[in-house]
C-alpha cells in the first residue's frame, strides 16, 4: 500500500530511509491459509484461557463465518442458522456477533457490512483489509501494525484522540486479475 508523501512525517521519513520501517513492516508480513476447524480451537483456547463462555450458538456462528472462506452478512449467518433451527431469530446472531467482536475473534468489514474470521484470534488488534470488489475475498493484511502504527503516530502528533479505526482497501485480486485481465 502506498501512502502518499505528505501524510508521511519527516521523522517517519527519516525511519524509512534508515531502514527501520522496513523492519517492523517485513517482521510479521504473511498472508494466512485458512483452516477453520483449526481456528475454531484456537477460539476456544482463547476462550478458555481468558475465562470466556463460547456458548453453542456462539459457536455456531463463528463456525459459519470461519467455514464460508469470504466475508458474511449477518442476515447471510440468519439463514444459514435457520437452515438448522427455524426458530433462530436475528437478536440471536447479532448477539453472538456482538460477543465474537468485543473478544477480537472475527473483524467487521464496515464498507460491505460483513464480517470475516480473525487470523490471529489470540491477540487483539487491529489490521488493514485487502477487499476484491470481483469475487468479494477478503484478506487481513498481516503488516507487524506497520499501516496502524502510522495512523496512531500521526493521531498523536495532531492531538487527536482515536475511538476505533478501520482500513479497508477496495480492488481486484490477483486471482480475479488472472481470470479476467483488463
């Protein structure tokens, strides 16, 4: 991702010539493949660690969300649900939801109103997201808080106190891009 020039401090300028930036930025840069019954147990560890109660409905919509592979509405999980139990109702989702992002287990995509599971379901953070405007991937981008870290840095210069903060970078894929050339 490139930031333009004039949003970048001379101190921060200054680290990238020197080369720490790179440094922060190369540290944690990976993308994840996605295994959903692997990260429905790191879930649960997590749970269990910090003492939190992943309820069967909980659990069951972070399975839906972790077992799709792309972004899910929340109507999308309703539906899925009532597939299952007729008599699921939307506050049931929206709570399990609510519950999966207060402990940082899922991420919501704000600009297509869908929510995606975590990669790193043991940490709380947040992370920029790669969105493919084709086939609607999204991917966490995994940047050692590289891109946050800046956003942080400059709120702080300025004196602006941030409540929450959300990166979403719309395009194409590399794979859309394969499949259809401009």
């Amino acid at each position: 991702m490139l930031i333009p020039i004039e949003f970048i401090s001379l101190q921060q300028r200054q680290w990238y010539a020197s080369g720490i930036m790179q440094r922060f930025t190369s540290s944690h840069s990976h993308s994840h493949p996605h295994d959903a019954d692997l990260y429905i147990r790191a879930v649960e560890q997590a749970c269990t660690e910090r003492g939190l109660r992943l309820t069967s409905s909980r659990r069951e919509v972070l399975s839906l969300i972790a077992k799709s592979g792309h972004p899910v509405k929340a109507y999308d999980l309703l539906d899925d649900l009532r597939d299952r139990h007729s008599s699921a109702a939307p506050p049931t989702v929206y709570r399990a939801l609510d519950f999966l992002l207060a402990h940082a287990f899922i991420h919501r995509l704000d600009s297509i109103n869908a929510f995606v599971s975590c990669q790193h379901p043991d940490e709380a953070h947040q992370v920029p997201f790669l969105i493919c405007d084709i086939c609607h991937g999204a991917e966490e981008l995994c940047d050692g808080g590289a891109v946050v870290g800046l956003i942080e840095a400059e709120a702080a210069r300025r004196g602006f106190h941030p409540r929450s903060q959300s990166l979403e970078v719309h395009g194409v894929c590399q794979g859309c891009q394969t499949e259809n050339p401009p």
